[in-house]
C-alpha cells in the first residue's frame, strides 16, 4: 500500500509526467486539488474513487489535518493512491507535510515530481526567469502571508532584501495581495518602474499575460490563478521578436 504524491503540472494536461499518467490510470483512489483539470481527472480509472479536498481562499473547508486524514485512510485501505497536488507536489504544495504524517503512520509514500507553475507561467510567456546579462538568479515565494502583516509567531519573509537582490522574483498566491506586494517592495527600495508580468491561467487556452510596472501592481484585481514575475525579465517575450526588439531599445533609451 503506497500512497503517491503526484504533481499535475501547471495546468495543461499535455504537460503531466509519463509516470504520473501511468499512476493516475492504475491508481484505486485519486485525492485531487481543487485547480486540477477536468481533462487530467478524466485519465482515472473507472473503478477509482475521486476525492475533491481544494482548498478555497477564505474557506476553513478541507483544513490540512482533515487532507492528511484522506490519505492515511486511504492509505491503509487500498494498494494505490494518488495524491494528485497542482504544479509539484514539493514546491508550496505541502506535500512535505503530507509525507511526513503518511511516513509517521509506517504508509509508504513516492514522489512524481510536477512542472511548477513558478517557473512554467513564465516560460508559457516568453519569460525565461534567469537570462545571461539580465538576471544571473531567481526566488520563488509565496504571497499567502500578507507582506504588510505578519501573525504574531510566524516567520516573516525579508521583503527588503527581497526588493534589493537584484535578481527575478516570481510570487506565487499572491493575487488577493497584489497591492501590498508591490508598496512592500517598493518600500525595501525595489523601483517603481521595475517590470512586472502577471500569468493568469497559465499553459491553458484562456492563458492571458499583462505586462505593467511594480507602481502599478495591485491597482487593479488580479485575477486567480495568476503568477506574478518582477524584475528586468519581466520585460522580455522571447517567443516574439518584435517584443523582444522593444524591451531592449527601452533599455537602451534608459541606460
């Protein structure tokens, strides 16, 4: 009996493993985010039991410990199950947490690793988040804790030396805090100029990008799911020459 904790990728179902295809079609139950695509649930097998544990922003539903529950029932009753999490299972998927409480109950857990959002929605956009001459790095963090207010016992991120690294910063669930993202990092001395793309729907047919400068970040909503890439790379679209060509004449016109 092994539970395995799968990654679907960004989005499109064209993007899934070979491996994490092959578990999905043999799998006895399917414990799913609520982000999955319909057409990647529809791999199941007929026989599988699909278990709908999504989380929603706000929503107390599906609280971690209840999700770690499924799966060690699950786990103890059937030879297969696939804890199918969005993009990869270890990257703020909480499936280390999810392992860990499997692990501690003697279930035997594997990992197929997933294409993470935080580096596909840039690539889907013409967006390669480290480019020689523009960005030699990148970070990826999560905008679940409110940048302008941190709880009271809860590690903080340094946005400041986040704003001053020089490198991509690409921000995952960030969208319900878009505004106080970008005030935070102008704040730490980021400038306000500095380019920003966000990726709604990325890898899918409704895929849309908008490309606007950290000042303006938040000021309007910004749509869910979406993945915010800041920093000079923001500005580039190499699947489109004459994108390309007016990054660089702006960056020339500046310098």
């Amino acid at each position: 009996m092994t539970v395995h904790l799968v990654g679907a990728g960004p989005g499109d179902p064209d993007l899934l493993t070979m491996r994490a295809i092959s578990l999905l079609a043999r799998a006895d139950v399917i414990v799913h985010d609520r982000l999955v695509d319909a057409r990647i649930l529809a791999s199941a097998a007929p026989w599988a039991e699909l278990i709908d544990v999504g989380k929603t922003p706000g929503s107390p539903r599906n609280s971690q410990s209840y999700i770690n529950g499924v799966l060690i029932d699950r786990g103890r009753r059937f030879d297969t199950v696939v804890r199918l999490k969005g993009g990869d299972p270890f990257v703020f998927g909480r499936g280390g947490e999810e392992a860990e409480a499997l692990r501690a109950v003697g279930i035997d857990v594997t990992v197929v690793p997933g294409i993470s959002s935080g580096i596909a929605a840039p690539a889907a956009a013409g967006i390669p988040v480290t480019m020689r001459g523009v960005s030699s790095g990148v970070t990826i963090v999560t905008a679940h804790q409110d940048p302008a207010s941190v709880a009271e016992g809860e590690a903080a991120l340094d946005w400041d030396a986040l704003a001053r690294a020089g490198t991509t910063l690409v921000v995952l669930m960030g969208a319900a805090r878009a505004r106080s993202l970008g005030q935070r990092l102008i704040a730490g001395g980021m400038e306000p100029g500095t380019p920003v793309a966000i990726i709604t729907s990325a890898t899918c047919t409704d895929e849309y990008v908008e490309r606007l400068t950290l000042a303006e970040l938040g000021v309007k909503p910004v749509s869910n799911p979406s993945t915010i890439v800041i920093g000079a790379v923001a500005a580039r679209n190499v699947l489109n020459e004459m994108s390309n060509l007016v990054a660089i004449n702006a960056e020339g016109a500046t310098s």
